[in-house]
C-alpha cells in the first residue's frame, strides 16, 4: 500500500514541478523557432533543393514541414497544459483558504511595529475617537472588525483577498490557448480550391495531403473580375460567391484580398486566379503570297475553310501556359492546319507574341487579335474550430494580468490610544501583498483624509 501511495504522490509531483514547466516552455520555443525558420507545407522539391536529400529524409520524420501539426509538437502542448493544471490545483486549496478564512485574523502588534504607518492626535476621547474611526473605515474599505488591546484599541479593515485569483486567471488564459491551439490542429484545416465561373464545388483538398475534405455547403463563383495597373501587374481581382445549403441560396456576396467570407466557422479566402478558359476568338488569317488577310470569330472547337478552299483550320483549345522549347510563353490558343492534299499540323499561337506564327514561314498565318477570356478564382478554405477559445483566453489573459499586476490585497489597522491631557493618539497602519511604495503614499493620503474626518466630527 505504501508503494501505491507514493507512486502516484511522485507522478504529481512530477507534473506540478516549475522545473517541468520551464523545460517544456523552453521546448516549444525552441522547436517554434525552428518552425519558423524552416519552410512549412512545401512540395518534396523545394526542401531537396533548400535543404538537401538528406535533411530532407529528417525533415519527413520528424514531420517538421508541418510542425505545428506534428505529433510531438502537440505532445509538448498537452504537457504544458497538464503541467499548468496540476501546479493550479497544488496551490489552489492553499490560496483558496486565505480568500475565504472561516474566520478574519489580524495581529495589531504586526501593523503597529511595520515602517508602514501614519500617526497624529485629536482632541477626543477614545470611545469617540474609537466611533468615529470603525465609521470611517468601514466607508473607506469595507467591513470592519474590531480588538482591544490593554493600552489601545483598534479597528480592521481588508479589501481584495480575491485578487489573489489573478494568477490563476492568467493559468486559465493559458489553458485557454493552449487547448485552442490544439483543438484546431486536430479538428481543423486549411484546404484549397479552384472554381471556373459559373462553376460551383462542395470539396475543397488540403493544403498538404491534397485530401479532399467534404463541405456541408456547395460554393459557387457566379463572377471573377480582375483590374490591372497599366504595368500590366494586377491591382484588385474580386470573386462573386453564392453558399447554396440543402438546395437553396443563403449568402451571396463579394470576397477580395483580406476580405474573407465567413459561414458557420469556414473561412473563404481570395488567394490566386487564372484563366482557366476562352470563348470565342477573332482569329485574323493572312494568306503570305497574296496578301489577303481576313478576320473570323471562331468558337473552340470550331472549323472553317482557308481562303481559295486551301485547306481548313480548325480551333482547338486554350493554354493558361503555352511551353516553347522549355520557354513558357504565357496564354495561347492552339489549332490545327491542314492543306489540301497534305497532312494536319499543330500550331500554337501565343497571345503576348502575335507575329510568332509568322516564324514558322506557311502558305498560312494566324493571329489572335481578341477573345473573350474566363478566369477561375482560386480560393484558400480554412476552418479552425479553437479560435474561440483563443479569443477567450486572451481575454482572460488581460483580465488576469489586469488583477495580478494592478490590483492587491490590502488590509488596514486603526489603532486608538489615551495620552496624557486628554488627547488620543490614532496610528494608521497598512500591508498590502505588492507594491508597497504605493501603500506608502495611499496611507499618506488616508491619514490626512481621517484626521480631517475625526476633527470635523
């Protein structure tokens, strides 16, 4: 039984020792360092290339390219918040009993023999004097409780007992955050999505693992639109969205940069775009012996017939990257040409390059002179149901350190002693469990204020 008893009692201790929380703290900065500085959630790629084959290989086993999701990491979390757990309840029952005492004790002898004290005399009698203070008191801090003495007799007052809680707020603030933190590596996520115009999507795909996650909604881009400076450099792009839930429309509205939208704890964020397709071109074609040039509006996927029944030219698609000899050439359509009597051959026709079809020296040349482009807008899709919790422990957080670093216990003697030729002297005396240099000044005051008081009366 012995042994029962004291394993436990070690394993308590183990949890409740400063020394632990000191380590573990040390621990989570260190590593949060780290996952600072190290890249997190790249592709295989960039950490071979910035790092190497073999920190690589480290990188992966210790998850460190997603640390903050990392087991150990949470591990470390879930330590400290024992840790704080157990350290609050080993001086909880102690600090519990000093703010609610069955019963208020006081030694005068203790605030009659501190430096702490202020001390003056009046023309009363002491049962007057005595009165008249118990009066004052009593407004001036609360309920007071009384004591005689052979030569004196006083009166006590106390305020704030309770702000010795304060540090145990700021261990809930703590708690608070650190509970959110995990509570949103394990149940929530970041995910991405790609949405064509007029295209709508109720799976998003982790930003990692590239998991599909399933939304309990479908999200749908009714618009995109882009402006852009005259360097070309994009300057504003805008996502119209529609939430469709069970079949029906709840929330339509507009997200941009920084302006999220916000349904039932998932957050929508504006975070690329791109040309996903293009409708109808005005190709212009230009016969290079004649001369000739005519301009059609062709669809994708569209034939027409070349100048003189030649041939036949038919477009095929669009490219949001058109790749020319290991050079991306940026956005081009691509079609097929085919002469009388010869086999069909692909061309490419950048957009950013309009002559580049004249290179390839044909009976034919093509140019896009316009089309009508489509975007699709690419979205960041976040959900992490802790972030309340770390909204409430911040709060705390400040309520805590408010009480814990601002406000004190206070206690406060009045001692009233008979002296010769009918005077009374009144000693005022203070402790305060922190900053004392302020009770200095405070008894100051109070001293003043009560003489004033007791000559008044």
């Amino acid at each position: 039984m012995k042994n029962q008893d004291t394993i436990p009692r070690q394993i308590w201790e183990f949890f409740c020792s400063v020394k632990l929380t000191v380590y573990t703290l040390v621990l989570l900065a260190v590593t949060s360092i780290i996952g600072t500085v190290v890249l997190q959630n790249g592709t295989p790629q960039q950490y071979i290339n910035l790092y190497g084959k073999g920190l690589y290989n480290l990188i992966q086993v210790f998850s460190i390219d997603d640390m903050y999701h990392a087991w150990w990491f949470l591990f470390l979390l879930l330590l400290l918040c024992i840790n704080i757990v157990v350290c609050s309840v080993e001086r909880l029952s102690l600090v519990w009993k000093t703010i609610f005492p069955k019963q208020i004790r006081f030694n005068p002898d203790r605030f009659l023999r501190s430096k702490k004290i202020c001390t003056f005399f009046v023309d009363q009698s002491p049962d007057s004097a005595t009165a008249a203070c118990e009066n004052w008191l009593s407004k001036q801090v609360g309920p007071v409780h009384k004591k005689k003495g052979e030569n004196f007799r006083t009166v006590y007052a106390e305020k704030g007992r309770w702000t010795r809680i304060g540090v145990f707020v700021v261990h809930a603030s703590v708690l608070l955050l650190l509970m959110g933190a995990l509570i949103g590596s394990v149940f929530g996520f970041k995910a991405n999505v790609r949405i064509d115009e007029g295209d709508q999507v109720n799976t998003v795909f982790a930003a990692k693992t590239r998991e599909p996650v399933q939304l309990d909604f479908v999200i749908r881009c009714n618009e995109f639109e882009v402006k852009f400076y005259d360097t070309g450099a994009p300057e504003e792009f805008r996502s119209n969205l529609t939430i469709i839930e069970d079949g029906q429309e709840t929330l339509t509205t507009d997200i941009r940069v920084n302006h999220p939208l916000r349904y039932k704890g998932i957050n929508i964020f504006q975070s690329s775009y791109g040309t996903t397709s293009a409708g109808a071109a005005v190709m212009a074609i230009t016969d290079n012996i004649t001369g000739q040039e005519i301009t059609r509006t062709m669809q994708v996927g569209e034939t027409i017939t070349l100048p003189d029944e030649t041939g036949s030219f038919q477009l095929q698609g669009f490219l949001p990257h058109f790749d020319f000899r290991g050079r991306n050439l940026g956005e081009a359509f691509f079609g097929k040409v085919t002469l009388n009597d010869k086999e069909g051959f692909q061309i490419g026709l950048p957009l950013q390059f309009p002559t580049f079809d004249k290179m390839r020296k044909g009976r034919f040349s093509f140019v896009v002179k316009e089309f009508e482009k489509k975007y699709y807008t690419g979205l960041q899709v976040t959900k992490d149901p802790g972030v309340w919790y770390v909204y409430a422990g911040f709060v705390l957080m400040i309520l805590g350190c408010w009480v814990t670093f601002f406000m004190s216990h206070q206690s406060y003697l009045i001692a009233v002693e008979p002296v010769s030729d009918g005077k009374t002297s009144i000693h005022l005396a203070g402790r305060t469990n922190r900053s004392t240099q302020n009770l200095n000044l405070k008894l100051a005051g109070m001293a003043t204020r009560l003489e004033n008081h007791l000559k008044k009366g």
